[in-house]
C-alpha cells in the first residue's frame, strides 16, 4: 500500500501509483470525472504557476507521484498498520 500526505491536510493511498492518483482525483470535488493523464496536467499546471514546480505527466503515475514528492506537495507515509 503506497501512502502519501498532501501538503497543508489530507492522506491519499492506493496499492499502486495509479490508484494513488485516482485517490486524489476522487478527494477533489472538482476533479473525480477527469481521466488520470487529465489531473496530472491540471495538477503540474497548478504546481507550476504556484511554485514554477516542474512535474512531468508524461512518464507515468510514478514518476508524477516523485515529482510531487521532489517538490514538496505530498510526503511519503508509513501505510496504515504499520
């Protein structure tokens, strides 16, 4: 189980990268009926005009989710359980 903590609140998980990220999507109330690849473009836009933050989209839920880590908007949690 992958487990993440956004920056300011909120825990997002899922057993892959992918699920991660529909985690997230479904967490927004204006995001759940996006397709993953059209989150992470809203979610890198948003972190670029933030914090001129590059995350890449176009390298898989995995490498998103590290850039996301990179860049200080989610941090790595111990799953729960644990």
């Amino acid at each position: 189980m992958l487990r993440f903590k956004w920056q300011g609140d909120g825990t997002i998980e899922g057993e892959t990268p992918e699920a991660v990220i529909r985690a997230a999507k479904k967490s927004s109330p204006f995001t759940g009926e996006m397709t993953d690849e059209a989150y992470m473009v809203s979610v890198a836009t948003r972190a670029k005009t933030i914090r001129g933050a590059a995350i890449r989209t176009d390298a898989g839920a995995a490498a998103f989710l590290a850039d996301l880590e990179r860049e200080g908007f989610i941090v790595a949690a111990e799953p729960k359980g644990c």
